[in-house]
C-alpha cells in the first residue's frame, strides 16, 4: 500500500486535516505544556532552541505504546535497523549505526534512560511506567559529547512520590502474546520516597519454524524493572537513586531465503538475549550562596549474545538442492558474546537566583564529566561443522570532559545561548588474531543558539551545532583492505532555523525546523563478501570525504474542543554522499556520490487524532510512513515505502480501563533490514535480496487498574 506518493503532498495533506478542524473548535483549551528534563536547566518544550519531539505519558496511554519500538513511527526523521530482536541501532536524519557485528562500540545516537547511558543497548527500553520519551535531533555535544553526534534518545520514567500509588496492568494478544506489569510508589518516612515497577513480556514473534515445527523459534521473553529512591537530606540536600534491570531472554529467527517474512526453515534458530543492569545515584544540594551543585555516578554492566543460523535452512533442505551435480552440504552458525561495564561520574555547579552574571542577565554552567567502558567479545563461527571464524577481544575506552553553558537573557525579547565541550578519549584494543590499537584523540564540540520571542504567540530560534564522533580501527582486515587499519574522527556541524507557535488560545501548538547538516570524514559502515569464501564477510568501517543533508521537521498538535485533540509530524530529509565510493568483492571500484544514504527516508511522517467522550470512552487511531530507503552503502537494494495504522478503543473509568487495540491494521510487510549477498550455493553463490520484515497485524486487549 502506498496511499501518499511525496513528501510535500503528506506535508500539505496533514496541515489541510489539522487546520480544517479549526473550523470545529468551540471552546479554549490549553494543552498541557510540556518541559525538557534532559537539558542541564530544565525548560519548556516551547522555550528549547531545538528540535525535540517528545511523547508524553498522556499519548503512551492513549497509544498503547509497550516499548520504544513503537515509538519510532510516530517520529518524524527517526528510522531503525530490524537486525535484532527488538530496535537497538537507530538513525536520527540519517545518521547512526545499523549493527555492530565486530569491532569497537561507539554508539551516533545517545540513549540514556533516567540518566544511566544504555547507547547502543536500545531493547532494554519498556514504556511501562515512563514519564516521557524525548528525541533529540541534531548534536547535543554540550550534553552528552561523544555519544550523540546525530542526536540523542531520553527516557525519563516516573518519579518516586510521597502520595501512594499503585497499579496493575495485564495484556493479551495474538501471537500468544502476555504482557503483565505492576507498579507501587509512596512514602517509606516523612523524608524518603520510593518507585518500583516490574513488567513481564513473552510472545511468539510471528514466525513459524517449518522444520522444527515450532512457532516460537523468534519468540520474546523480557522481564524488566525500575526501583527509584528520593531522599530529603536536609532542606539544601536531595539525594535521588535509581537501579533498572531488564532480562531479555528472545530468540532470533527472522529470515527466509524465499523472502516470505514469516515461515523460516532453520535447524538451530538464534538467540538475541541481553542482561543489563544499571544504577544512578544523583545529589542536589543548594546549599551555597554560589552555585547549585550536582554529582551523578553511573555503573551499568550487560551480558549480550547474539547468535543466528546463517544458511537460514536446514541439512535436509540443502541436501535437496543440487551443487555441481551432488547434494549440497551448507550449514552456517554465528554466535557472538559480549560483557560490557559502564562507569561514569559527572559534576556540575550552576548559577543560582543570586549568582546570575553580567548584571543578573546569564545564567552559567560547568561541569566536568569522566567515563570508562570495559568489553570483552568472543566470536565464533562454524561452516559445515568446522570452525570458520574464531576472534575474541578486549576493549577498553576512557572518556574525559569539561564543559560549560552561558543562557543570557538580551533586549528586546532575545536569548542567547553558547555551549562548549572538551573531551579527550583514549581506547585501548587487542584480540587473538594480534591486533592491537591504543589511539587517543581530543575533541570538541558545542552549540550557540539565539532566540527571539516575536510576540505572544510565536518565537524563532537560529543554532549552529558541532557535534563530533572519534576515529577508531578496523581489526582481523585482508590484505586488499589494509588502507583501511584506521579511520578518522568524524564531523558534523548542524545548522537549524525553526518557529514555535502557540495559537488559538493555546489550543493550536506547532513546531517547525528547518535544517542543513554538513558531514566531513563521516564514518561509513561498509562490507565485502570474500569470493573464496562466501559464507565469509568484512566487516569494516570507512570515511567518506564528505556528505551533505538538508529537511525540515513539522509538528502540530490541536485540540479541537475538550474531546477532540489531532496530532501530526512532518518530517523531510535529503542526505546525500558528496563524495565516496567503495570496492566489491572483486576489487570492482563503485561510486555512489550523490547517492542517498542508506537508511535515510525521504519522507516520514504521521497523523493522529484521539477522542475522549464524555461517558469514559476513548478512541485513538494513528496512521503513519515513510519512504523508500536504501538498506546499505555496500549495495544498492532498497526497502519499499511503507504505511502503518493502529488504533484503539478504551472505556476508562476513574480507576480502571479496559482496551481493545490493533497495530498494522491493515497486514502490511514492512521492511526493516535488508542484505545483498550470495547465501544459496545451489544458485552459484549468486547475490540476492534479502528482507526481514517487522510484524504482521497485531490484536490485543489490556485491563489497567490504578490504586
């Protein structure tokens, strides 16, 4: 299905739909004002000069969002890659990994949940009793530095309170799906609160396994919680901790030779199993006359295995093939451990009420921040029942950086703001094959953002952004791939115009970016099938000279009246190679300059509208989309454009609801990873197209009860 053909005609469509409800409006009402936590002084979303999209607790309800990856839809620009049992690689304007099947971490998107940083770790992210999500786009290297050269993904849960609440959620669904949450939050003593949630996750995955005749060879089984404390020291002092753990315990079984998305033939289906563990504890203290001070130490560790069956079919089957006249023989396995540890401390003083500089006008910020993450990876690799390929690694990187912030208050309804970053990593790598790297580098980044509040109902903003991404080693490289041992930092300098308005007696709320980003260096994921042997890849990470995007993004939120409120994004990207080009396996040079990055859509885009009646019944639909995409910067396969609509039906009283909810109403093959490559020696070894695709309809029910 492919109902909208351009991007202007979405954006046109959308805007005509929302101001056409106008005409409806009969009564004032304001829209909750939402404020940006992940920002050192926290504001509102109408007062941030950048472009944010946040999904707040209200639309994860009205929605029947589970888990993150049914946030990404409904946000403009934001695109994943389905090589995992759920989203852990993420592009923000076409920027950001697609996997990470060897080498060094190092994540282009920032994801950090309650201020414990998960990038790259993206599955452990339930939406059950969150706050809100906030999506950052564009570098936030004031911020958060290293990690979010495109931009950076916030989770905030929910707060522990002194008034008690509890609650209990169960949901149902095809697929066998069962979903059961519960959370409980209160006051232990006068001066210390508590939150804790628990939820338990298991479905099938919506593949049938032929041969093993099973149906849950892709199956979901994740048990996840949150535990935070609030404690009132003194009245100058809160200390906040927070522990989160999520236990994914998923198979992985996603792809088919014949490309039929959901009948697989494998004989030892995959793992994709994650184990994290995470804490944070954060003091606050206003006790000087100067500054306010902050101090938040992290320590996060994971176990993951990702594994998966790379013939993607069985003995049997590849014995009724026929190779050079004789049965074929052809089985593949892949399996690849990883123990990481995280460790982080960072220190910040702010100006207070009475330490404002310039006679009053500018409030300040500095801090230091300091990192160290451990990993060690074991690889193995097995081809007709020999090993193939056998790598296991160290590695190790130390982060360390100042920064600091000036927000000034100027005349005639103007603010400006100027940010800076310095940080210096060093990494340190070494695997059995004997490589070895120690490189050490030091960056910077930051932002200077300048605001004018045009009248009541309007303001505009103009940033410029540098953010920066370290250079880093391809290890275990054949000999015609040398030049590339080592590959350098990455640049990427964001330019962004936007508009803010709250119109209509705040009931019509937009916001609008407009913005061009500049890469040098950038960092190109890249990979060479071995002609000798093809059940064997490269996997190696190159610089492209340079590229260039430019695209807006469009948000509008209206209510119509106290029942009727309409949601809608726009998002537009064009991202282009100026120059890069890349050698197949047969030393073949190709150049794609000019060509479109891969995964970067043109076109994404939503709309939605939710209506409350007056006797507790509550109706949410939601359609959204996206453009054609290129699946890699190796090949030139692409995924087709695509539409999703869901929507839901709930009758809520003033404790309870109960839902009946259907995703991908309409039964669409949505693609999300996609390969160009030889995997069937019966054909010669010849490549192909391949596609996973993400799941088929959904139908559930949920009953929510709140205490």
């Amino acid at each position: 299905m492919n109902v909208i053909k351009s991007p202007i005609s979405i954006a046109v469509t959308t805007t005509l739909l929302t101001f056409a409800s106008v005409t409806q409006a009969n009564e004032s009402n304001d829209i909750e004002r939402i404020t940006v936590t992940s920002s050192f002084n926290k504001q509102s979303l109408a007062q941030a000069p950048t472009s944010i999209a946040i999904i707040d607790q209200q639309k994860i309800a009205e929605q029947g969002i589970q888990h993150f990856e049914e946030v990404i839809s409904g946000v403009a620009n934001l695109n994943f890659s389905g090589g995992t049992s759920r989203p852990k690689y993420l592009q923000i304007r076409g920027v950001g990994e697609r996997s990470e099947y060897r080498g060094a971490p190092n994540s282009s998107v920032g994801f950090i949940v309650d201020d414990i940083d998960l990038s790259g770790l993206g599955m452990a992210a339930s939406m059950y009793d969150v706050q809100q999500v906030e999506i950052l786009r564009g570098p936030q290297g004031t911020r958060f530095g290293a990690n979010a050269l495109a931009g950076l993904i916030y989770i905030k849960s929910k707060d522990a309170t002194q008034v008690p609440e509890h609650g209990f959620k169960v949901t149902l669904g095809n697929d066998d799906l069962i979903n059961v949450a519960g959370y409980s939050a209160g006051a232990i003593s006068e001066d210390l609160n508590y939150r804790i949630s628990l939820e338990q996750h298991q479905q099938n995955g919506y593949r049938d396994n032929l041969y093993l005749k099973k149906d849950d060879t892709n199956g979901i089984d994740e048990f996840s919680g949150k535990f935070k404390l609030q404690y009132t020291a003194t009245e100058d002092l809160t200390v906040d901790f927070t522990y989160i753990f999520a236990d994914n315990d998923n198979s992985f079984d996603p792809w088919t030779l014949d490309n039929n998305g959901f009948n697989t033939l494998t004989d030892n289906p995959g793992v994709d199993n994650q184990k994290s563990h995470g804490s944070a504890l954060k003091f606050s203290f206003n006790g000087l006359s100067f500054a306010k001070f902050e101090a938040i130490s992290s320590y996060t560790t994971t176990e993951h295995q990702h594994a998966y069956d790379g013939d993607w079919a069985n003995a049997d089957y590849w014995a009724s093939k026929n190779c050079d006249g004789a049965p074929c023989e052809y089985s593949y396995l892949w399996d690849k451990r990883a123990d990481r540890d995280v460790w982080s401390q960072e220190f910040r003083l702010s100006s207070n009420d009475t330490s404002r500089i310039f006679d009053n006008t500018t409030a300040w910020l500095v801090g230091t921040y300091l990192s160290k993450m451990n990993e060690d990876n074991d690889l193995d690799s097995f081809y007709n029942g020999w090993a193939d390929e056998v790598l296991d690694s160290t590695y190790s990187a130390n982060n360390y950086a100042i920064f600091t912030q000036l927000d000034s208050v100027l005349n005639y309804g103007h603010q400006l703001s100027v940010g800076l970053r310095v940080e210096k990593r060093s990494t340190d790598y070494s695997d059995s094959a004997g490589d070895e790297f120690d490189p050490s580098e030091t960056m910077w980044g930051g932002h200077i953002a300048l605001s004018k509040i045009i009248n009541n109902e309007h303001s505009a903003y103009v940033r410029v952004a540098r953010g920066y991404k370290a250079g880093g080693f391809n290890m275990d490289l054949p000999e015609q791939l040398i030049q590339f041992k080592e590959f350098d930092t990455e640049v990427l300098v964001n330019y962004e115009l936007g508009l803010q308005s709250n119109m209509l007696n705040n009931t019509l709320v937009s916001r609008l970016a407009l913005f061009y980003m500049d890469r040098q260096d950038q960092q190109v994921n890249a990979s060479q099938q071995n002609p000798d042997k093809p059940q064997q890849f490269t996997i190696y990470t190159a610089n492209a000279t340079s590229s260039s995007s430019y695209g807006l993004e469009l948000e509008l939120s209206y209510q119509v009246n106290n029942n009727l409120t309409i949601d809608s994004t726009v998002g537009y990207l064009n991202a282009t190679y100026d120059v890069y080009g890349y050698s197949d396996k047969y030393g073949t040079n190709i150049d794609i300059s000019g060509r479109d990055l891969a995964h970067a859509p043109s076109y994404t885009f939503s709309l939605g509208s939710t209506y409350r009646s007056d006797n507790g019944i509550v109706f949410n639909v939601n359609w959204s989309g996206k453009d054609e995409f290129f699946f890699s910067d190796s090949h030139d396969e692409k995924a087709s454009s695509s539409n999703l609509l869901n929507a839901k039906v709930s009758y809520e009283l003033a404790d309870w609801s109960i839902s009946l909810w259907a995703r991908n109403i309409t039964d669409e093959r949505i693609a999300t990873r996609g390969f160009f490559f030889g995997n069937e020696p019966n054909l010669d070894w010849v490549a192909k197209k391949y596609q996973r695709f993400g799941a088929p309809r959904q139908i559930g029910v949920t009953f929510d009860y709140n205490f």
